[in-house]
C-alpha cells in the first residue's frame, strides 16, 4: 500500500535521554532517545538510542522505508541500538530495492578531551589505537564485532549485508568555521547542508555539548514544512539559527534540580565531573522554552528528557516560556510538522499501557 499523503509528521520514537534505562520496577514509559520524520512512506530516524527498533515496529513504520540515518553525536544513548537496527534489521529489508540506506554522523574526534582537572592520575583510554572513532568506523567496526553472526547468515542462509544495506559516512564540517574539538567545539557558524533528496533538505549545526565533539542540531525542510532538532546541546546561538522561524522544534531538557538531587551532597572526584558535564552540555526546561521562543518556532516538542523518570509537571514549565503549540510527547506520540495539519493528518498513534 502507498502512503500517498505527503503530509509530514515527526513520530516520537523514543524521548529519554541519558545512557540509563530508567527503570523503576514499572514498565518502562520512556524508552532512547530516537525520532523518526515521515514523509508518505518514506521516513528517516535521528538517533539510535536504546529500544528503536521496538519503537519503529510498535509505530508501524516499515524498515523498508528507512532512506537515513543521522545521528546528532556519538553519546552511547544515541547510539546503542545502531548495531540492533542493523543486524535485526536486515531481515526486515529482505524485499529493499535501491540505493543503501545512509547513515550520517560526526567524524573521528581526532584527540582524546583534555584529562579532567579533578582526575588524581590520568585515567587509561578505551582502544588506544583508536580512542575516538567517527561515524563510518564506528559502524564497521560494530559489524565486525557481530562476524561470527553475520558471516553464518550471508554465507549459509545467503542473506544480505548490512555494510551493502547501510552506507556510512561522516559529515564533514566546512572548512574555515574554527572548529577544534577541544579548542573551538562550537564556533558560530550557518548551517550547512549535509543531504538532499526529493522529499526532504537536511542541514546541520555544531551544537555545545563538550567534550563531546563534534556534536550536531539537524533540520529536516520539507515542502510541507521543517522540523528541527536540537540533538544534546548547552544553549547556544547556533541552535537559534538552525531553529530560525521552524515549524517545530524538538529541543532537549534536564531537570537540574534531579542533577543537584544525585550529586550535590557528594564530593568524590566522579561525581564532582559528571555534575560539572551536566551544566556545561545540557539545557534546563525554561532555556529550552526561550531557544524556541528567540528561534520564533512555532511549535516546541521537549525530549530527551533527563530524568527519564520525572512527573510530567516538570516539563510543563517550558509552557510559561513559550507562546507556541508545546508538546510534552511520550514515545510513540506523532506530531504533524504544521499544527493545522493536525486536523487532517493520521490519528495520533498515542498508545499508552
Ligand atoms: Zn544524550
Ligand atoms: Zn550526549
């Protein structure tokens, strides 16, 4: 059957964030963060975090339709299940006909962060002959990883390749912008375009998420609309630009009063770090409102939400903030790119247990 309508529409895939489960002995509401655009039958996913593929079967999308995938960083909650989607997916993209599917992401880092002024010796890195790999590696090597699997279904059962069914690549910053992943991990700079085809235009930005880097907002332009998406990200003047007059924003937040909760009364190095990260690479509730507000969006989605846990009340502050359409999606929620079309799009597919 052909989707003829090429009304788009973003379908909340998975909206926490952070590498955690947020398991609380309930099922689990909010599963990694992963976002899906639809475009008629087409879609495209932006990011990888944990339960994907569930989500994309749950949301009735088929993998067949899959033309992209964009990861905004290399963050393991945006990445987790990347292996899982290719591996498990190939099975579901038996009957894909044409070009592979892409996949964007960031590049090598190129050298470790500077060691953390807290650390008492210099901690040892992961892979040292290849402590900070990009995108395209990243993705053959978690292949690799899966040879013995693979090479019995390619080789006996005569199954596809994902290296045949994906084809990765990095994004490549323009040169002259002063990026230096420790340096310079966010200069100002307009955003650029990294693909293009028929139904859609998608650019980039360098986003504030130290020391990760580097670290992307996307927006995907359609004809019946743009949607943006911040990826991780302190605020920061780029994301404002990338967000520019946008139909819809997906913005992330924290609740910092959960951070101040987990690490202000303790005083161990590890924790003194990682409550540092949190302030200097995230956004809180209200910042993420006012981005969207100066960014003259006229639609504002929060997610990856950080606790993936907390009372909805907690969100529900970005409305005072913003005078647009706010959404508090949960997963699996779909959001029409203009609100308008929200009379005459598909049902929600809002299915809670
Ligand atoms: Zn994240
Ligand atoms: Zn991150």
């Amino acid at each position: 059957m052909t989707n003829r309508d090429l009304t788009p529409r973003v379908i909340t895939l998975g909206t926490a964030g952070g590498p955690r489960w947020w398991g609380s002995g309930q099922p689990i509401r909010r599963s990694g963060i992963a976002t899906a655009i639809q475009v008629g039958d087409a879609f495209y996913l932006v990011d990888c975090g944990h339960g994907v593929g569930r989500r994309i079967n749950e949301a009735g999308l088929s993998l067949g339709n899959l033309r992209g995938v964009f990861l905004t960083h290399l963050h393991s909650d945006h990445t987790i299940d990347l292996a899982s989607l290719a591996v498990f997916g190939l099975y579901e993209m038996l009957e894909r006909t044409g070009s592979p599917v892409v996949l964007m992401g960031p590049g090598d880092r190129g050298m470790l962060p500077p060691v953390s002024p807290r650390a008492a010796v210099p901690p040892r890195p992961v892979a040292p002959e290849h402590p900070t790999p990009g995108t395209a590696r990243m993705f053959d090597t978690l292949m690799a990883a899966h040879a013995t699997d693979l090479n019995d279904r390619i080789i006996d059962s005569l199954r596809p390749s994902p290296l045949d069914l994906f084809a990765a690549r990095d994004i490549e910053i323009p040169e002259g912008v002063g990026y230096h992943p420790n340096d310079a991990p966010t200069p100002r700079m307009a955003p650029f375009e990294i693909y293009r085809d028929e139904l859609v235009t998608v650019t980039a930005t360098l986003v504030e998420h130290p020391p990760i880097a580097p670290a992307f907002g996307f927006r995907f332009e359609t004809a019946g609309g743009s949607v943006t998406i911040s990826g991780d990200t302190a605020p920061t003047p780029n994301m404002i630009e990338l967000a520019r007059d946008t139909d819809l924003l997906l913005h992330e937040a924290i609740d910092f009063d959960f951070v101040e909760s987990i690490y202000a009364h303790r005083t161990d190095d590890g924790s003194r770090a990682s409550r540092d990260h949190h302030y200097k690479s995230h956004t809180s509730v209200r910042d993420a409102a006012r981005i969207a507000a100066r960014a003259g969006a006229r639609q504002l989605a929060l997610h990856h939400l950080v606790p993936g846990t907390a009372d909805d009340d907690v969100w529900r502050a970005a409305a005072d903030e913003f005078d647009g359409l706010f959404h508090l999606p949960d997963d699996l929620d779909v959001i029409p790119l203009r609100d308008e079309d929200a009379l005459v799009g598909s049902p929600p597919l809002r299915r809670r247990a």
